[in-house]
C-alpha cells in the first residue's frame, strides 16, 4: 500500500478580498498515487525515494523516473491518473464569483448554505472600483479609477444601497416572510460559502483559467489561494499541471 507522506503546511486558509476565505478541509492521495494510477497499466507500483537527505515539503520524493512520468502525463493529455487524487475545500466568496466558478462542473460538486435554511446577518463585498473596459471588449474592465472623490461618493452610495437591501432582508423575516423569498432582495455581492471537492486534476483546470490575466479580478484572487493551498500538496503534479 503507497504512504501518504506527511505534508509541511504553512497555511490551511486564505483570506481573500474583504471577508472571504478558502479552507482546506481534507484531501486524498499524492504526487505517487499519479504515478501509481499510471503504472498500474503495465501491473507496475512505484514507490517513494529514500533519499536521507530530502528536506522538502513532503516527508518524502518521487524517484526522478516518477516526476519525469508525471510531465509525460500531462504533456500528452494522459489526465486520468490526475483525477484519483482528491480535494475538498470550503469557500467563501460573493455570489457573483460562486456563479462563475460554478460553471466549472466535470469532476467537481459542490454544496452551498442555503438561505432558505439560515437567517444570519448577510455580509456584502465592498469593491475597489474599476472602470468599463475599452477598445470595443463586452467583457472585463480596465484598471482603477482613478478620481478619488469619485470613487469614495461610489462607494458611499453602494454601501447605502447594501444597507437598504440588507435592512429590508431583515425586516421581511422578521413580519414572517420565508426565507426563502426574503432572500431575493439581497444583492449579488453577498457573501455566500461552499463546501467544493473534486480532483486535483479538475482544480488545475479551474485555476489554470482563472488565474489568466483576462478573468476577473476577484476571481483571480480565488484562484491564487486555491493554487496555494493544492501546490504544497501535489508539488510536482501541480506545478506540471499549472505551468505555462
């Protein structure tokens, strides 16, 4: 049976934006599951090196004909033996970034808090304006407004909007309206979070595209504390997986 090596982590969480977050709750398997979900082809098991002198991340390392196998692997698009290794995460994010990391579904599931069970006080994403992208893109924006008069009268009339809706929640729960239909009034800013478990090869996939310079911002935020997280965890397969 393949050790899994002890891993040397230097965090478990990640804030991210104003008050989100991204936890590791558990993961499964290693960099030698990868191999050993390949070798198993030929009837083949590999094992860890035993080098005395190894003081990296992990407790242990491939042998060198494992990591040069694990680039064979992602080079030629063989991506099963990345989907054995598993992770799960708890995220919590605005909305509008759960509805777009959402769409990632192939070897993923998620499950969410629902406001049709829970009443606690929303929180709302308070952002660092942007302006509208230019030279004819639909998508995205350009970089920070830079009137700062400007921007501090946005965000005092943002915030006073957050506070109507998140008053008004409050207020329909509290005549006896369901949760259920009171929690339409709240923008899409609000906080929501998420337990999220898939593959390691499905996470270099999602932060593969969403750490690129033309996603979201806040998104790329995400991304970089999901890649913080998985890297130390998956240290050759990961940087394999993610490189450019």
């Amino acid at each position: 049976m393949t050790e899994i090596p002890n891993i040397k982590m230097a965090q478990t969480k990640y804030s991210v934006l104003d008050h989100g977050h991204v936890d590791l709750i558990d993961y499964m398997g290693s960099d030698l599951s990868v191999v050993n979900a390949a070798r198993v082809s030929f009837n083949k098991e590999s094992y860890w090196d035993s080098d005395p002198n190894w003081t990296g991340y992990q407790e242990h390392k491939l042998l060198e004909r494992d990591t040069k196998l694990i680039k064979y692997l992602a080079k030629h698009n063989h991506f099963t033996p990345f989907c054995h290794p598993q992770i799960s995460l708890r995220i919590k994010c605005p909305i509008f970034v759960r509805a777009q990391l959402g769409k990632h579904q192939i070897g993923l599931v998620m499950n969410e808090v629902s406001r049709r069970y829970v009443t606690f006080e929303p929180e709302v994403y308070v952002p660092m304006w942007r302006a509208a992208p230019t030279d004819g893109a639909k998508q995205g924006s350009s970089g920070a407004i830079e009137d700062m008069d400007l921007c501090i009268k946005m965000r005092q009339e943002y915030q006073g909007v957050v506070n109507e809706c998140t008053d008004l929640y409050n207020k329909l729960l509290a005549d006896g309206v369901a949760p259920e239909q009171a929690r339409s009034i709240l923008p899409q800013g609000t906080y929501t979070e998420f337990v999220w478990t898939g593959s390691l090869y499905a996470f270099a996939r999602v932060y593969n595209l969403r750490i690129d310079s033309h996603a979201q911002w806040e998104i790329q935020k995400f991304a970089e504390a999901i890649g913080q997280l998985i890297a130390p965890l998956f240290p050759v397969s990961w940087q394999t997986l993610t490189s450019k």
